[in-house]
C-alpha cells in the first residue's frame, strides 16, 4: 500500500508525532490527531522512518512551509496560490488528495506556525539526505518566484530556511538564480513574460547550470552531470521523495538538459 493509502488507514498515526503530526492532526481531523500525540507517537518522531514515512514528511513539509513563505511578504498573491496548485498538479494529486494539500498551506499562513519545530523534524526525517532537502528548497524557492520576482520579507525566510537545513549562501544563489531562470523573473512586456533574446536564453542557461560565459568544456559537462544526479527523479524518489512529486523532478531535469544543450549550441561543442 503507497503512504497515502497508509494515511487514510490510520497507519501512520503512531509513527509520526511531533510538529508535522500535529499539522496532519489538525488538517485530517481528531482521529488522527488523538493517536499523533500518544507518546509511542512523539518518541517515533525523533527517530529515522522507513522510506514512506520520509515521503509523508515530504508532503507534509512542502505545503506548509509554502504556505509559510507565501504569507512572508505580507499577502498571498493569486499567483502564489496557482503555483501551490501547480504544484499539485504536476503531482497529479487527487481530490483528497489536493484538499489536504490546501489545508496544509493554510496551516503554514497561520501564525502560529513554528517553521523552526517543522523544519527541525523534517530534516530529522530526511535523514540528512541532502538531495531531498535540495529538492524541497528547489520547490519553494519556485513558489516564491511565482509572481515574477523575490521579495526582500520572501528571500529573508527562503534564507532562513536555507540556513535551517544547512545550506550555504553559495547554494541559496545558485538555486535562486535557476529558479528565476526558469520562470523567466524580470522578463515581462504588459504584464506577461516577454519572449526571451537569444542572448537571454544562453544567459539563463548558464544560470541554470551555475556556470560562467568562459566556464571550459569539461566544467560545465561536469556541472551538469552533478545536476543531474542531484534531480534524477528515480534516486529522489528510492530516497523518499513522494512519488506523485516525481513529475516535478523530472520537469527539472528537463530543464537542466536544455540549459546544457543551449550551452553547447551556443559555444559549437558537439
């Protein structure tokens, strides 16, 4: 059975308690918020979980914390609740499946929401695996972008979280910048996104890849090769990446390997 379907058996009631049973407690209703906080529960929430228990996790987190980061300039813009809906759709998440998915954004705009408790336990549940912590930051930083642009309150709790989970200002840039590349941040002509130059292209591919206009042959090969490994979905998922999120892995590996062919074409490498 997936870990949804262990969800909705009340299966996982006893084996995650702490601050992301609570938030699933509260959004799935008092059955499982009464066996979330047994003691069994909040013991188990400080130990290392099977894969579908790192996967429950994943989901839980993602929605909240982008429920979190929406709330940090001060609104939720429509955009950002399409990209959270975006979001659920590349998943291909069911009704269900999307109601709870809602609820836990909302929980994560509330301000009550400890973001420090939640990320603590998250990156407990991740086991330290960095490319699934990668891959969570990946998506909020997104989902900060989906108005167009990072505001000043929005970067300072993207850093935060970045901090939180043992990242490097290095990484948060680099990161930040594929995200703007992909949405194509700044680039707008009446309100919608201009066609990209040709020159804007080649630059947002470099970006992308975290390289620079006389990066040699072999760095960049190597650059996305190390992209690449950090995004696969298939390892993302054997690691505990839901796998409805999948979709999202492979939409940024997509884009990794058009970024390297524009590098290519650009500098005639074959």
């Amino acid at each position: 059975m997936s870990w949804w379907g262990k969800l909705l058996g009340g299966a996982f009631g006893f084996v995650l308690g702490g601050p992301l049973g609570a938030l699933l407690g509260a959004v799935l209703g008092h059955r499982l918020d009464s066996e979330f906080h047994t003691g069994a529960a909040a013991d188990a929430s400080f130990g290392v979980g099977g894969q579908e228990r790192t996967q429950l996790a994943f989901f839980t987190a993602t929605f909240s914390v982008m429920g979190y980061i929406a709330k940090a300039d001060g609104r939720v813009s429509d955009d950002e609740i399409r990209m959270a809906r975006e979001v659920m759709r590349q998943m291909a998440l069911d009704a269900e499946m999307q109601k709870v998915a809602i609820q836990l954004f909302s929980q994560g705009k509330q301000p009550h929401f400890d973001v420090d408790d939640v990320l603590a336990q998250f990156k407990r549940e991740c086991s330290g695996r960095r490319s699934l912590l990668r891959m969570f930051l990946t998506i909020q930083m997104s989902a900060a972008y989906a108005d167009g642009h990072l505001h000043s309150r929005e970067r300072a709790a993207l850093w935060h979280l970045f901090t939180r989970l043992g990242f490097s200002r290095t990484e948060f840039d680099q990161i930040q910048a594929q995200a703007a590349a992909g949405m194509g941040a700044g680039e707008t002509r009446g309100g919608r996104p201009a066609a990209p130059s040709a020159a804007s292209t080649v630059a947002q591919a470099r970006e992308i890849l975290g390289v620079k206009k006389n990066t040699p042959q072999s760095e960049v090969k190597k650059a996305y090769r190390r992209l690449m490994n950090q995004h696969h979905p298939d390892k993302l998922v054997s690691k505990g990446l839901p796998a409805e999120m999948m979709k999202v892995a492979t939409e940024k590996t997509r884009q990794i390997k058009e970024a390297y062919e524009t590098i290519k074409q650009d500098r005639g490498w074959r």
